[in-house]
C-alpha cells in the first residue's frame, strides 16, 4: 500500500456510518451482510447509505457479490492488513519490544 491509497482508505473510514459499516462487516467475514441488512443496521435510507457504501468500494474497503436476489457486502481483509501494515510499517524504529502491546491487542480479538 502507498500513502495515496493509505489516506483514501482512511478518508473513507473517517466517517462515522462507513466506519461502523466495515466493522460490522468485519466482524461478519467471510460470510458477509446483505446491503439490505446493512441498510436496517445503520438506520438510512436505502440511497443515502448507498452512497456511503461506495466511497468504501472505491477505497477498496468493500466488495460486493451476488447471492441469488441479494447483494452481499464483504470488508476487503486483504485492504485492512495492507492499510494495518502501513500504519505499522516503521512502527518504534524498528525495536520490535515497543510494538508488542499493539500486536499483543490486535491477538487478543
């Protein structure tokens, strides 16, 4: 991942309802949710969430695949452990010990 494609991925996050969204879908791999069960979870209308659910396809965030009549919604793992990773990369000048409690937190879950 390069910083062009770290800062869209974190502008798309950086809103409330799109980062409750991948969460949500998050916890929710591999099987994923249905944009109609994503739709009721946040409370928006179809449309407007829509709207939201694109900017985090477009930041690579989110996939989409047909399920017979539904649309089902899936967070892009691969795109979170590459923005993680990013993040991370240069993480206490390479003395490993500092990083421990953050990879401990992230085991934990």
């Amino acid at each position: 991942m390069n910083a062009d494609s770290a800062l869209t991925a974190l502008s798309a996050l950086s809103h409330p309802v799109r980062l409750d969204a991948f969460r949500l879908l998050v916890r929710h791999e591999p099987d994923g949710l249905s944009t109609g069960e994503l739709v009721a979870e946040s409370g928006l209308t179809q449309s407007t969430f829509s709207t939201h659910l694109a900017v985090l396809a477009k930041a690579g965030l989110v996939a989409s695949e047909k399920r017979g009549r539904q649309q089902i919604q899936r967070a892009n793992i691969d795109t979170l452990r590459a923005l993680m990773t990013f993040l991370a990369k240069d993480c206490c000048q390479g003395r490993a010990e500092l990083c421990e409690p953050l990879l401990a937190e992230l085991a934990c879950c």
